[in-house]
C-alpha cells in the first residue's frame, strides 16, 4: 500500500540539518573541555571541529551556474531561487558562528591574560578551503564514453580526484593485462583526460579542459625492470593510481545522482559524463588556487605577533614539536614556523645559564658573562616587541654572539651549556625569519628577501659544521637584509 509519509519540505530538512550542526559542534567542544577538565596538566590536546566543513559542502551555492533545484537543470542563473540561495548563505555563517563558539569556549576554559591573550598556546587551523562545483562528473562514464574496457581498468575518485588503477599482471591480483598494453592503455587513458572538454555555453565562455592536473606513474626504461608498475615520483605515490587527474574548479567526481539529472542543453544520453550534481561545495583541488588555502592563527603565552604571508599544512606539527621542545624526528616533513617570542626564549636561556652550578673558577666567570651578555640583549632598547627589532637591532645579535662565545670558550663544556649555545644560535635565526616573514608580508623587493633568506641558509650550514658564532653573524645580516625599508 502505498506510505503515508509524504518527503519532507527542503526548509525543514534544512531546519533538521541546522539542529545537528548546533548540537554536534555543541558535543564536540563538551568532549574536548572534559578531556581538558579531567586532564588539566597535558602537553597538548588535539580538537576536531566538523564546521563549517559540512555546511559548505551542502550550500555553497554561491555560482550562477548552479541549479537551485538539483531536479531542474533549469533553475541556474536567472532562474535560480534567490530565497533559497539567502538562506544558504545564513547557512554557512551560521557553521562559521558555531565554530568561533567553540574555539572561544576552549580560550575560556584555559582563561587569558590582561592583555586578552590565551594562557595555553592555542592554535586554529583548517586542512583546506572551499569552492563551489557545478557539474559532476561520472569517472566510470567517462571510461565507457572513451571505449575503455572496465575489467583492466578502473577508477577510485574522492572529490575532484581520480585515480585510475590498470590491472596489471604480477602486481594486481588477479591481473589481466600485460606490460607492452599497460604503456599503451597509460598513454591512451592520459590522452583521452587531455581531451574532455565542456563545450556547454550555460557552464563555459568556450570550450573548456574539464580536468586541470594529470600525471602518470613512471616507468622505467627496461619493460622487464622488476619495479615496473611500481615507480613513484612527487606526484605518484605507492597507492596511487597508475594515472592520477583532479579536476578543474567548477566539476566534482561527487554529487552524481540516480537517477542522473541532465544539465540545460546537454545532449540526452543514458549515461553522461557531467550532469547536475546534488549539492554545492568541494575541496581538494589544486592546493595553489587561493580559495583552497587554509587558515591558520595562534596565539598564547609563547606566540608572537605578526602575519604570515603563506604556510603549509606540514608546518603546523614541527612548529608545535618546536614550541614543545621536542626535537622533529627526520620523518615529519615541513619546517617550523617563526611564531615564538625570541625575547622570552633568551629570558629562558638567561635562567637556565642562572642555574648552572659547579666548574672551576674560569668556567663560573665565563657562565657570568654570558649572563650578562643576555642581560645586555634582553634589556635593550633595540626590542620593539617581544618578537621584533628596532633598526638598532645589531645590538641584540651583538650580545647573544658573545654570550655564545663565552660558553664556547668552556673547556669540555656539558651537554647542557651545548644545549643553550645551539638555542642561541636559533634564536637568532628565530628572530632572522621573522623579519623575512614581516618583509613577504609588505611586499619588500623579492631580490632583498633573496638574499635575506640566502644568508639563513649560510647560517643553517654554520651550525650544521658547529660554527654557531658564525651563524649568529650569517643570521645578524639576513635580519639586517630583510628590515631594511
């Protein structure tokens, strides 16, 4: 008998999903501040945030070129629903809303300072931006489109990415195809990528490449190397595909639906390709398009104050690892970011120079001036912040060089004096990068901040070959590089 249940309107699906988003940012944040509560003394807590990650997947409908109604391919542009895209776009600043809540609860729980600032370091990041598709593509409708047979090869897609497993013999199980075809049917499957083109005026300006990367997993010049099949290079993993593609801005491998929904004015085919997709946002594109990037902000008691031209993903756990005083194993990639208050960390050094007992008279004498060369480098009027320098910053440099000259002046010095002269020397360039990182920010000369960073590089060698007063030196010029205006 037929139901008695009649489909929800979108506006309380909608009303639904926006309980949801509430409420489970709502427990997200409980989980973490319980986890904090219960352990009030750990180096470091990791919090997940689903939002707004789920509600611009669902309504960033923010491109003419989308259907407001994914059954109507004619409810693009003019015919768009301007009330449902108001709502949509209440949508997402609600998501935006309840994420900021959540971070300004964790910021509560750990309090701040007189000054507003967090009294734990307190990092917010994302893993990508966002950008809205309007067609999505079928990658198995493409592979029969181009006459390829599906047993040899098929294809995993996750967003806008594809990969494209052929069944080769000895490496798949169960494989099927030989060495002399697996060339051929790479370069055929690469050609065919390069040739899909989206040629429908009510989604172009013109014929348009529908995929913008694609790569090839390399083979090598010997068809019977036993690595064949099994090369990999920057782009070609282990586990990828043997042909790799990620679309263009605008298409997404999601979204196909069932049944599919022709876009205005393609032709009616039983199987398309591209079609009108069931929801709005995407990421996982080319990761230099300025929409994909990432946020990134931090905050607390060791973190200075300063902008950030651009960072990478991989630099948030060596920074941490830095902040933490743990030493980044040679596995994790990415590099630290300057994000420490170099003024704290010779206060720091200055302490731990303070503490030191025992030694002959000498090393006690030499352990004295090198406090006193801190002294002279935390108490100068060169500081404009806890991380910056005035012009007169020389002196700084000046005095953290001598106090590292005198350590090393110690004769069989511990493992701890070695420790500090190290810390010194990478403070210095703490203080180096920061300059450079301000002088990207202000758009300085690029030919300048060459040569800033050349002389980072010049000093990260004279500490590898233990010279650390010579590094200082390397790193008082590319800050003196790099601040000049």
């Amino acid at each position: 008998m037929p139901s008695t249940f009649a489909s929800f309107p979108d506006t309380e699906l909608e009303a639904i999903y926006e309980e949801l988003v509430r409420e489970f940012v709502t427990y997200q944040t409980n989980v973490a501040l319980r986890a904090i509560s219960r352990f009030p003394n750990v180096d470091m807590a990791m919090i997940y945030i689903e939002q707004p990650d789920g509600s611009e997947h669902q309504f960033l409908a923010i491109d003419p070129r989308q259907a407001t109604n994914p059954s109507d391919p004619n409810s693009i542009g003019a015919n768009q629903d301007p009330v449902k895209l108001a709502r949509y776009r209440g949508y997402i600043a609600t998501a935006y809303q309840v994420a900021n809540q959540a971070v300004q609860r964790v910021i509560n729980a750990v309090g701040i300072d007189a000054n507003g600032v967090p009294n734990s370091n307190v990092f917010v990041v994302s893993d990508h931006g966002f950008d809205p598709f309007h067609t999505a593509v079928n990658a198995n409708a493409f592979l029969t489109a181009n006459g390829f047979d599906t047993t040899k090869i098929r294809a995993v897609v996750s967003g806008p990415a594809v990969n494209f497993y052929i069944n080769l013999a000895g490496r798949e199980p169960g494989g099927t195809v030989t060495r002399m075809e697996y060339l051929a049917l790479q370069q055929q499957l690469f050609n065919a990528l390069e040739n899909v083109t989206d040629t429908n005026p009510n989604y172009t300006g013109g014929p348009t490449a529908v995929f913008d990367k694609i790569y090839t997993r390399p083979v090598p010049d010997d068809i019977n190397d036993p690595q064949f099949g099994r090369l990999t290079n920057d782009f070609i993993g282990q586990d990828s595909g043997d042909v790799f593609a990620m679309l263009r801005t605008g298409y997404n491998f999601d979204g196909v639906q069932n049944p599919v929904v022709i876009r205005k004015d393609d032709p009616v085919v039983a199987n398309p390709v591209l079609s009108v997709s069931n929801f709005y946002g995407a990421h996982g594109y080319d990761p230099n398009i300025s929409n994909m990037s990432a946020i990134f902000f931090a905050a607390g008691p060791d973190i200075g104050r300063g902008t950030l031209r651009q960072i990478q993903t991989v630099d948030v756990a060596p920074t941490i690892l830095k902040l933490l005083g743990v030493e980044a194993p040679s596995t994790v990639d990415g590099k630290a970011l300057a994000v420490r208050l170099p003024k704290n960390l010779l206060t720091g050094l200055r302490d731990q120079l303070n503490a030191l007992v025992g030694g002959d008279p000498e090393t006690q004498r030499r352990y004295r001036n090198a406090v006193d060369a801190l002294n002279r480098a935390i108490d100068s009027n060169a500081w404009l912040d806890g991380s910056h320098l005035r012009n007169n910053g020389d002196m700084v440099f000046a005095a953290v060089a001598n106090a590292a000259r005198e350590l090393l002046e110690i004769e069989n010095p511990s493992s701890s004096v070695t420790a500090i002269v190290a810390a010194l020397a990478d403070t210095a360039r703490e203080l180096a990068q920061i300059a450079i990182d301000q002088a990207v920010v202000a758009n300085v000369n690029e030919r300048q901040i060459a040569a800033a960073q050349q002389k980072i590089q010049e000093g990260d060698a004279s500490v590898a070959s233990g010279d650390f007063v010579g590094a200082i030196d390397s790193f008082k010029h590319a800050w003196q590089g790099a601040s000049r205006r």
